[in-house]
C-alpha cells in the first residue's frame, strides 16, 4: 500500500523541500478578525512523483482557497549589511539559512488537485474571516490523499468580531513599485493592450489584498518624445492607469521620479567592455576590479539626468525640459480633481554629494506642482531640509537618525521607511533567508513608531524575465553567456519581487502573505493604542522593540496576536 507523510505548519514558519513532517502537527489552531484571513501550509513528503495529489475541505463554507507551493532558489546569502555576502564576503549570522537552499514561497492556486514533480511537496490552505458576530471557533478538515494513502489534517480557527478595514486611503499607506516592461514581457502581454490591462488591473488587486493602497505611476509610462525630442505627457495612458487602479480599489497615486542619477547601464556595460580581461593576472584581480567598479556606482557623483531625456541637471536645457514635464503632470491632475491624492517622487535615494542639484530639482518641481507632497526615499538626511515634505529613510536609518527625523516631524514633515538590498543582518526586510516574521514585524513597527505614517518597496514585480522561477528570486540579474560576473547586480534573494507572474495573473508568496498580516495587525494595535496607549506599548514590547530586536518565535507572535484579538474585542 503507498503512504506517504503529510503535516500542518504555520504559514509564518519557513518550510522548505526538506523539511521534516515529523516536525508538524496533525492539528493546528490559529486567530483572526473580521477582514481578515486564516491559513495554513501542509508539507508532503513520500509522494509519488507523476501521481496526482487531491484535497478534499471539509469546513462551515466554500469560501476557501488552495495553493500549491513553489520552491524557489536563495544562491547567495542577504550580507551582514547590503545586498549580498558575495559582494564584500561579510558573513550574515542572522539568516534562517546557509545559502545555497530551496524555500517554499510563491502560492501558486489550484482547484483540488495537482501533480507533484517530485516526492516532496508543499500546500497553502487559506479561508477569509468574515460575518462573525461574535467569538467563535470554526473547524476545517483536510483529507490529503495520493493513491489508496489519505491523510487527515484539522484546522481550527479562533475567530474575532473586531472588524479589520480593508485597505484604502485611510489605512497605513504602503507602495510597492512595479516594473511595467516585465509586466508585458512576462506574461507576453503588449503594453496598452486589453490584454495587458487586464493582467495589470489583476496585478493591483493582489496588491490591494495585500493591503497596498497607492499605485506608483512612473515618468516613462506617460510621457512620449515628441518630433524634436521633447517629453510630452500621454494623457490617454495616464488616464487609462488611473482607472485602471481605481477599478482595482487604488485612489492614491505616487508619480515616479522625474530624474536619474548619473550612473547608467549604458556607462556600467561600458566599463566593462573597457576591461582588457587579459592583462589580468587572477580571478581575484578579476574580481576585485568589479567589486570596486560596484561601490564605485553608489558613490553618485553630483549629476543627475532628467529621465526622459538623459538632459543633465544642472542647466538650462534640463531645468526646463523637467520645468515642463512637471508642469503638463500638473495641469492634468488639477483638471481631473487628483492633487489632494497625488505625491511626488524627484530624484530616487539624493545623497550628500547631490545636495545642491537635488535643491534646485524641487525648486522646480515645487514651482511648478504647487501643494503636491514631495515624497522620497533617501539615503541621508541633514543635508537636504527643506526639500521633502515626506521623508522615506531606510528603516535601519530612521532608528539610527531618529532625534533628526523627530526634528523634522517637529518641523512639520511626515515620515515613511523602505526597504530594499539594505538593511541587511538582522533587520526587519523582506528578502527569502529571513524570517516571516521580519515581515510582520514591518506592520507592528509604526505602531510604536507613531510617526511612521507609511512603507515603500522598490521591489513589486522586478523578477528576471528568463523563465518563471528559477530566476526571479536568486541574486544575480546577468544575461545568459556573460562571464564576468557584475557585482553591482548581486542583489538578496527577494529583494525585487513580492508578486510573480502566473499564467495571465500575478501569484503572491510567503513573504507578502506575512507583510499583509502584520498590517492586519496594525489596524488593530492602532484602536488598542487610541483607547489605551499604555496597555498597547506594553504588548508592543513583548514582540518587538526594534527593527532589529523582535520575537522570532511564531508560537510567541501567536500568543501575543491571540491577546491583542481579544483585548481589541472586548474594547470594541
């Protein structure tokens, strides 16, 4: 007779093609609230490769979801402090694993069956917490079977009549960027086509359920070269992603940056072409010439290029040729009644060494989108006041600079963080050798960092358009047959996408399904603090005291989460 081993764990543990089934449980109890989901994985191992695997739900309702689970590959370990241990060989003690290793993470749905490829396997099980009038416990049964062998798993929820409010313009503000050209690559979609459209209202959904509720709109979606050269705004395509978004339930919008830094691709393949590889001596040599070209491109220069264009700022072609985009945005946002819900992005992570160029860039955009919020992500911050009204520091920065930021709240400033290839060790991100719980922890934050009013990721969607998989989340962005490798490019597993592209839709992952949590969370803790501030920081405390000194126990967080339900409950 086959058999084969089946388990339940927590969907915020790690589990990867080799994790034990010894090490679940046969039953297993989880909480939520109103607006809210529950769920939980399923690790197979025994099975069959070829035969068909089958999933019968035994529960309350047919408001149920199932996913397959994908492995996709960490190569290089997230380093001790940015990007990679490759670049710079500084060991990260504070992974979940050495790399290289496989770990579940896209949800990829199914109706109630799949074939597994090989004997081991992995399933999300995921039901949506609604109509509950009061506390009550619903339970789900999940009957496995491969062959002849079923296995029996039971799922117990603990619900909460507390009402969680789906995300939208009044809810913690969170963006993720999206990469439009993968978008149409990946899923082989023309870009403006109904086709595509379609595919990216879908990407926006996943994002709204994810509890992302502003919609980045970048510079080359919506503007054209005009027959001398000049950026003219596309009202049609700027018209068509609004609606696009609002359909999908997005009324903010952020406009992408109107200007680059200097360091291009074009001048990064460049200078790599310029190498005679054969003058050098060692692989080491090698290797230390791209390592210092890669810190070489993060020390920007004092140049930046309007990004249409490539028109260097300063001077006058360039100060105009922004003068004027900004403008035509303007005049389009004022006519359709979007100033109050639209904020600026200038020039993406200003540094230092472009303190004066970054002045005169907003000294445009200012004059010219009057009332608009400049909102940035930035890499430092006392040389640049007065030039953003929303500050986007790295999250390991906003701690390590938090009397100059309260400074600026002081001043009337707001503050966002991000996150992205930094910070790396043991700091909350959202990259694939770190806890689930890292994630979560990004929702709990601005719960005790009131002043933190939202979150930006560079990383939507900017997976490698080669293959599905197998690239999207490793570290490294090279093109098939180049051998040298680019240092620059070494970026952490994860780090450029939370959404993955299906057959005509987006797939979530772990990663995003645990970011959402911990913004469930933070609606809750943001009542309990309201009504009872004391009692909300102390809970606070018992899981997370810093970015990077948090609880990594998911039976901890369940607890704690469990009391915060039912204090919340009983306040409401």
């Amino acid at each position: 007779m086959q058999t084969f081993e089946a388990a339940l764990f927590d969907e915020l543990t790690p589990i990867y093609p080799d994790t034990n089934p010894a090490e679940g449980f046969s039953s297993y109890r989880v909480a939520g609230a109103n607006g809210t989901y529950a769920g939980v994985h399923i690790v197979l191992r025994g099975l069959a490769p070829g035969i068909p695997v089958s999933v019968e739900v035994q529960g309350p309702h047919g408001s149920y979801k199932l996913f397959e689970l994908r492995a996709l590959p960490v190569e290089v370990n997230t380093g001790a402090k940015q990007r990679t241990e490759y670049l710079k060989n500084d060991v990260n003690e504070h992974v979940i694993r050495r790399a290289p290793f496989m770990i579940y993470d896209v949800l990829d749905p199914f109706y109630n069956i799949f074939q597994p490829q090989f004997p081991t396997a992995a399933i999300a099980f995921k039901t949506p917490i609604e109509y509950c009038r009061q506390p009550r416990t619903q339970t789900w049964t999940l009957l496995v079977t491969q062959g002849d062998a079923t296995k029996k798993l039971t799922l117990f929820i603990d619900e909460y009549p507390y009402q969680v409010p789906a995300a939208g313009k009044d809810t913690f503000q969170y963006v993720n960027w999206f990469s439009f050209s993968q978008l149409a690559q990946s899923h082989r979609a023309e870009k403006w086509s109904p086709l595509y459209l379609s595919i990216l209202e879908k990407y926006l959904r996943a994002a709204v359920y994810s509890r992302q509720n502003i919609f980045c709109i970048t510079m080359e979606e919506i503007f054209d070269l005009d027959e001398t050269g000049k950026p003219v705004l596309n009202e049609a395509h700027l018209e068509t992603m609004v609606a696009v978004a609002k359909r999908a339930g997005i009324t903010l919008f952020h406009g992408g940056a109107f200007t680059v830094r200097h360091c291009s691709q074009a001048d990064d393949d460049a200078f790599y072409a310029s190498i005679d590889h054969s003058a050098l001596e060692s692989p080491d040599e090698i290797a230390e010439i791209y390592k210092q070209k890669a810190f070489d491109a993060f020390d920007y220069g004092k140049e930046a290029h309007v990004g249409m264009t490539g028109e260097i700022i300063p001077g006058s072609a360039g100060e105009n040729t922004l003068k004027s985009m900004a403008e035509q945005l303007y005049t389009w946002l004022a006519a359709h009644d979007l100033t109050d819900s639209w904020t600026q992005c200038c020039l993406d992570e200003p540094n230092e060494a472009l303190e004066d160029t970054y002045r005169r860039i907003t000294s445009i955009v200012r004059a010219a989108m009057p009332n608009i919020p400049l909102l940035e992500p930035t890499l430092v911050g006392h040389p640049l006041e007065g030039t953003m009204d929303i500050w986007c520091p790295s999250l390991d920065q906003y701690e390590q600079q938090l009397d100059f930021y309260n400074s600026r709240v002081a001043a009337g400033d707001k503050i966002w963080v991000y996150s992205c290839l930094t910070p790396g060790a043991n700091y909350c991100n959202r990259l694939q050798d770190m806890e689930r719980l890292r994630q979560v922890w990004l929702g709990w934050a601005p719960a005790k960092y009131t002043d933190i009013e939202g979150f930006l990721h560079w990383g939507g969607n900017y997976y490698h358009s080669e293959g599905v998989f197998r690239h999207q989340a490793g570290s490294f962005w090279e093109k098939v047959l180049e051998f040298h490798p680019k240092y620059a490019m070494y970026l952490p597993a994860g780090d450029g996408a939370i959404f993955f592209p299906g057959h005509d839709m987006p797939l979530i992952c772990t990663r995003s399904e645990a970011h959402r949590i911990g913004l469930e969370d933070l609606c809750m803790l943001e009542t309990l603090r309201a009504q009872c501030p004391d009692e909300a920081a102390a809970l606070i405390a018992k899981v997370f005291r810093q970015f990077n000194d948090f609880e990594k126990d998911v039976a901890v967080y369940r607890r704690v989460r469990k009391e915060l339900l039912e204090v919340v409950t009983a306040l409401d």
